[in-house]
C-alpha cells in the first residue's frame, strides 16, 4: 500500500491504520483533519481521550 501525501490526504481515514473507531475518537479530542495531528504527541492525545470518556 502506497503512503498517502501528508500534504494532499484530506480524510482521516485515508492514514494508515485509522478506521471508523480511531477516527471517531480522534474526532471527540477535536482533531477533525490529518493536520491537525502534526506535531502532537501521542500520550497527550491519548491523556485527552482517556478524560473525555470518563
């Protein structure tokens, strides 16, 4: 499977290894976009999903 562009994929889905599940989730922490997860770090945003669900 070809990597999508980082500068082109518009959809959340279109990442590798993000399905409906992630993407949903993703979506309830506000990142609503693939840009929107540049430069993050994937503890903090788990830290911020794991206290929208509580």
């Amino acid at each position: 499977m070809k990597a999508p562009d980082r500068k082109t994929v518009s959809e959340l889905e279109a990442l590798p290894n993000i399905g409906k599940a992630i993407s949903k989730d993703l979506r309830l922490i506000g990142i609503d976009h693939p840009q929107k997860l540049i430069g993050k770090n994937a503890l903090q945003l788990y830290g911020l999903l794991y206290n929208k669900k509580e």
